[in-house]
C-alpha cells in the first residue's frame, strides 16, 4: 500500500475516533475484509441498496454512487457504517481519497 494512502487511511481512522465514540478499529478491519470479499466477487457497484448484501457492502455501493457528489462528503460524517465502509474502499482500492 502506498505511504501516502496509508497516510491518509490513518487519518481517516483517527479523524473518526474522535467523531464516533463507538468507533472500533476491530470493527475497520472486519469492514475492509468484508470489502475486499465483496470486491473480489464482483458486489461493488453503484446500485441501490440490495437486501441480500451486507450492510457496509450496501454503504459501500451508495458511496460509490454518491462519489463526485454534494452528498458524499455528508453521508461520511452523519453515519458511522458509511465511514468504515469508506476506509475499506479507499484501503482496497476501491475509490480514490477525497482529500
């Protein structure tokens, strides 16, 4: 993984402990495997929520569909399964960092 994106991936983890209390580095490590399973089995997608996925590979997918957007800057900060899910993509590739 680049330094830079680890950089900023640290960042992100850090930036997030301090807006969500429940916050949880076991949980961000259990999203990116997720993510990165959902990657690899062709699930990531700009498509609607889907009742047959995972809660953060849904996240993930809507963050995909809001990326570019006023929207997607938003969604990171009122909800905490939309942050780790943005950790994931950035960390598998996913998406590129907004910042």
């Amino acid at each position: 993984m680049p330094q830079t994106k680890n950089k900023h991936i640290t960042e992100l983890i850090k930036s997030a402990k301090e807006q969500f209390d429940n916050f949880s580095d076991s949980e961000t490590q259990e999203v990116f495997l997720t993510i990165k399973e959902a990657k690899a089995r062709g699930l990531l997608r700009k498509q609607p929520p889907d009742r047959c996925l995972n809660q953060y590979v849904n996240a993930a997918n809507c963050l995909l569909n809001l990326y570019s957007t006023d929207e997607f800057a938003a969604i990171l900060t009122q909800d905490i399964d939309y942050l780790y899910a943005y950790i994931a993509l950035v960390a598998t590739n996913s998406i590129t960092t907004t910042a």
